[in-house]
C-alpha cells in the first residue's frame, strides 16, 4: 500500500542527496516513532493533566494502584518497575505526597525504610485518571484495524525483548 509522503520522508530525501551511503530506512523508523511519541505524549499530558498529574506522577500512582489492596510499595519496587533512580522517584514522591494522593510509612518489618501507600484521594484520582488514559489511548489508535494493533504490539514485543535481553548480558 502507497502511502502518502510525510514530515520523515522530506528529512530522509534530505540525507539521501547529502549522505546516500547512510541506510535511511532505518531513519525512518526511528523517526517516525520519535514524532508518533511526541504527538501521543501531547495527547497524554492532556488528559492526565485534567487530574493535575504529570505522565510521571500517573505512573507512580498507577503501579502503586495495580499492585492491588493494600495498594502499598517499597520505593525500590517502583524504581525497578519505573525504571528510573531512585532520586528520579523522590520528587515525584515528594509532589504526590504534597497533593495527598500518596503517603509515606514506616515499614512494619524494617523500621528504617519507609513505604509508599496510595491515599483513598489517591485512589480515586489514579481510578479516574486511568479510566480517561486508556480511553485516549484508543482514540489515538483508532486509525489503526485490530490486526494492525496486534501487528504493531508483536513488533514492538520484539524490538523491546531484544533491548531487554541485551541489558541482561
């Protein structure tokens, strides 16, 4: 199927007349989920702002709120699951705790650390947040048939399990 050309196809003729010996399909890709990302991104932070939250904060809130009753964390969980360090977690601790949608206690098996737990305002902001997130999200595929959403979630699969096992070795 011809498609017709867009933002990335300018840019990749661009480096096929300065640079023909780079491989510029690759090009494509990459800049075509780079551009694809910045739109959805847009689109995201619309709709969690409604809530007050950053992309950051929805995703502290949610992994608290996924991993079920008592809906409580170790920060080090969420660093693992978030992928982020642990003074990456601290100011968006910090802020969630300021609006009240998170608490900080101490662990009841190690006095010395301390856990994140969601709030009940916490709950019901992330509940109504998450309900309005996979909303957008499907309007933001909506271009896309059912075979091509399952297409695009097996590539993806692929190239994320490739990066994955390589961080493993």
């Amino acid at each position: 199927m011809k498609h017709a050309p867009d933002a990335v196809d300018h840019l990749i003729d661009q480096w096929k007349t300065q640079r023909p010996d780079l491989q510029s399909d690759v090009m494509g890709i990459f800049g075509r989920f780079g551009r694809v990302w910045t739109y959805a991104t847009r689109a995201i932070e619309e709709t969690l702002g409604r809530w007050g939250l950053q992309m950051g904060d929805f995703d502290v809130l949610a992994t608290v709120r996924r991993s079920g009753p008592p809906f409580t964390m170790a920060p080090s969980q969420l660093t693992h699951w978030l992928m982020l360090s642990p003074s990456g977690i601290t100011s968006r601790l910090d802020r969630l705790e300021k609006v009240g949608l998170i608490e900080r206690k101490p662990s009841e098996e190690d006095r010395r650390s301390l856990l994140i737990v969601l709030t009940p305002k916490g709950k019901k902001v992330v509940d109504e947040a998450v309900a309005a997130h996979v909303a957008n999200q499907n309007k933001l595929l909506s271009s896309l048939s059912a075979a091509d959403r399952k297409a695009l979630d097996q590539i993806l699969r692929t190239l994320l399990g490739t990066f994955e096992q390589s961080k493993q070795e």
